[in-house]
C-alpha cells in the first residue's frame, strides 16, 4: 500500500480526444452522404431494369464499379495513415547556439 496514489492513476479513465472524434464524425457523415450520392446511378439503373427492361448486368456493373471505387478509397485512405504513423529518427543537434552546445 505505499503505492496507493499509482494505483488511482492507473484506474482513471482515459482523457477523450474530443476534437479528433468530432473531426472523424463529420468525416464519417460526408462519407455516407457521399456514398449515397454516387449510388444513385445504381438505384436508377435498377429501376429502369424493372420499367423499361435494360438489362440486368448494367445494375451489376454499376454495382460492382461502386464496390471498386470505395475499395480504392480505402486503400488511399489507409496508405495515408501508413504514412502519417512513420516517426523520424532523432537527429544530432549542431546548432552550436543551442543550450548545452555552446559551453567552454
């Protein structure tokens, strides 16, 4: 028990990062609008299917075209957090106006 103040430390809760949550929710909704937009084609395609009997394999097309273009972005979106997470490796310091350098 000499330790008791560690022990709290480690038992709060996680601070909330609410301004990149925020940021991911508008993110997340101009995606679903943005992905509602670009479906439109395949819903029309699917009903002119159904009214004036165009073949079934342009909705397919068209859906697989969607399924494509998303997974295109995903993998855009995914090598960009690859290379957002690379950290630098530390460099020497040689400015010698800097503290510590300049000592005689």
């Amino acid at each position: 028990m000499e330790n008791g103040n560690s022990m709290n430390n480690s038992l709060s809760p996680r601070k909330v990062d609410w301004k990149g949550f925020f940021s991911g929710l508008v993110f997340f909704f101009f995606m679903r609008l943005d992905s509602l937009f670009f479906s439109l084609p395949i819903w029309l395609l699917l009903i002119l299917h159904f009214t004036i009997k165009l073949p079934i394999k342009w909705f397919f097309i068209a859906v697989g075209l969607f399924f494509l273009v998303g997974f295109i972005r995903y993998l855009v979106l995914l090598f960009a957090r690859w290379g957002a997470s690379y950290e630098d490796a530390p460099k020497e310091n040689k400015n010698p106006y800097s503290n510590g350098r300049g000592k005689r």
